[in-house]
C-alpha cells in the first residue's frame, strides 16, 4: 500500500505557516507502517524520536527499528 502523512503548520500555533508530505510506497506490514510513522515524526521536527511503536489488540508490540 502507499501511506501518505500530511502535517499542516499555522502562524498561530507553529510560528509559520506551510505544511509537509511524507509518501511511502510499499508498505506491506505494521512493522513498515511504524518505520514510516517514526520518520514522519522527524519530518515533522521531532528530531529526538528512535523508533514509533504499535500495540496490537493481543497485547504484541510492533516497533519501526529500522
């Protein structure tokens, strides 16, 4: 599948206006779905963030480790 993350930024909140797209293809998993999730985050100025993370219903964790 492709995953697009869209972050919109405003003056007000942010201190300017403009926005970014992240487009990953080829994501077949929740295990791709993290990886992707974590870089948006350091698109989006989270600089500080590893990895993201998914916990299943059954209580699994599934981490984006690169």
């Amino acid at each position: 599948m492709k995953v697009t993350f869209v972050a919109e930024f405003n003056q007000e909140e942010d201190g300017y206006d403009g926005s970014v797209t992240v487009v990953r293809k080829d994501v077949h998993d929740l295990h791709d779905l993290a990886v992707h999730s974590g870089d948006c985050a350091t698109a989006v100025g989270y600089t500080w963030v590893k990895t993201a993370c998914y916990e299943c219903t059954n209580g699994d964790m599934v981490w984006g480790d690169h």
